[in-house]
C-alpha cells in the first residue's frame, strides 16, 4: 500500500509537467499578463519622460525666444529715439540754415545797395 501511495505523487507530477507542456498554467499565464503590464507600464514611463523632456526644452525655447523679442523691442525703443533725436537736430538745423541764409540775402542785399550808388 505504501508503494501506491508514493507512485500516486509521482504519476499527479508527471501528468502535470506534461500538461504544462502543451498550455500554460494558470501561474504562467499570470505571470505573463503581468510581465506585458509591466513592459507597457515602463514604454508608458518611457514615452512620459521623452515628451516631460521636450516640454522642457519648449520652455527653454520660449524663454530663449522671449528674450531675444524683449532684446529687439528694447533695440527697438533705442532705435526710435535715436530716430526722434535725428529728426529734431535736423528740424533745428533746418531752421538754422534758414536763418543764416536770410541773414545773407540782407547782407547781399546792403552790398548791392551800397555798390549801385
């Protein structure tokens, strides 16, 4: 009897290790699933990390771009002043050769009269 009993374990044994040959068990099978989640979770971590990276570097483009656009506004305000500087002196320039030049016309004007008499 005691020969029945150990053959009877070793038969379970044999016909489960030939089963688990042609299907996965049940453990198997979990064990799969949950290796495919974990492969999925990390190429999700994955994908997260790569876009969290160019996110970041879009915030350093547009810190980079907004102050290259405060650089050229601040270029800009320079420029119009030096411009509005420009347009006095000259408008003052303008009105000094004017005057100068009627200044001569008088002068010229006295000469002539000074020569025909």
């Amino acid at each position: 009897m005691k020969r029945i009993w150990y053959s009877i374990p070793a038969v379970m044994l044999a016909c489960a290790s030939s089963s688990s040959n042609q299907q996965p068990s049940g453990t198997r099978r979990a064990q799969d699933g949950a290796q495919q989640q974990y492969q999925e979770a990390t190429d999700a971590q994955k994908r997260a990390t790569d876009e969290q990276k160019k996110a970041e570097q879009a915030q350093v483009d547009l810190t980079n771009a907004q102050k290259a656009l405060a650089d050229a506004q601040a270029n800009l305000e320079a420029q119009r002043a030096k411009a509005a500087r420009a347009q006095h002196d000259a408008g003052r320039a303008a009105r000094d050769a004017q005057e100068r030049a009627a200044q001569m016309q008088e002068q010229a004007t006295r000469l002539q009269e000074q020569e025909g008499h």
